[in-house]
C-alpha cells in the first residue's frame, strides 16, 4: 500500500497491528507504530487499542502506559 502511495487509514493500520499482536511481533508492530506517527496518522480508539493491544503482548508495559494517557476520550 505504501509502494502505490494509498494512504493508511485507522481501519487498515488497527488491523494490521492486531495481527503483529497476535504473532507477538514487537518489531514490526514498532515499525507500524512508527509510520503512523510519521504519517501523522489520526489516533483513533481503534489504532489505540490495537497498538496497546501488541505493546502488552509483548511485554512493553512503559509504552503500553504512554499510549493509554494519550488516548483521546
């Protein structure tokens, strides 16, 4: 998607960091969590939770907290 210049929105980015979520890959769930703050994604609940979702399963709980606090109410 990024090769064809689609731009990510909170659906595709949430699915995508579930499934790094359940293989427990914290590597390519950083690399996600990177470009969507690189591309200024929007943090949605859905790309929130998916991302505090992956960063507890594996283990990040320092990250896990940082993303919970900013969770937009």
């Amino acid at each position: 998607m990024l090769h064809g210049h689609v731009r990510l929105d909170s659906y595709t980015i949430s699915s995508v960091v579930s499934s790094y979520a359940i293989l427990a890959s914290l590597c390519h769930g950083q690399v996600v969590h990177g470009k969507v703050i690189v591309m200024d994604v929007d943090y949605s609940m859905l790309v929130s939770s998916a991302l505090i979702d992956m960063y507890s399963k594996c283990g990040v709980t320092l990250d896990t907290w940082s993303i919970f606090g900013e969770i937009p109410i």
